[in-house]
C-alpha cells in the first residue's frame, strides 16, 4: 500500500471516529472537500503544512497519519498527542 493510501485512509478514519463530515473537517483545515477526499482516496499528495494541521485538528501525532492498522495493534500510543 503506497504512503499516500496508508495517510489517506487514516485520515478518513479518524474523521469519522470524531463524527466530522468532509465539510466539517475541510474547513477546520482550511482546504476544499474536493482536495480533502483526493487525499482520503489517496490520488493528491498532502503539504506537510496539511498533515500538521490535520493531526492537530484530529488530536493525534502527525506520525500516527502514517502507520498501517497492523502497525499500530498493541501501541495505541501514537495516538495520543
């Protein structure tokens, strides 16, 4: 699974665990739904400037926008901030 699948996805899921739509989250990061869900299905490349602003909105490392669910199983950890 290519880097931006893997960041795409998690973003995807951590908005919804946190009940945010597209719209909401897009706003709260200052970016278009349509560049937010070409992130979320992996076909546009985040600026880091994005991924701090999107783990911070979030609450999580930036780092934990980056590890695959086996990666993560047993250190929830990285997803305290």
């Amino acid at each position: 699974m290519s880097i931006k699948a893997v960041l795409g996805e998690n973003i995807k899921r951590l908005r919804m665990e946190q009940n945010l739509s597209q719209k909401e989250l897009a706003a709260k990061i200052n970016c278009t739904v349509k560049h937010l869900s070409s992130i979320e299905n992996g076909r546009a490349t985040a600026s880091l400037d994005f991924i701090e602003l999107t783990a911070n909105v979030l609450k999580v490392h930036y780092a934990a926008l980056f590890y695959t669910k086996d990666e993560i199983v047993g250190s929830q950890t990285i997803y305290a901030k």
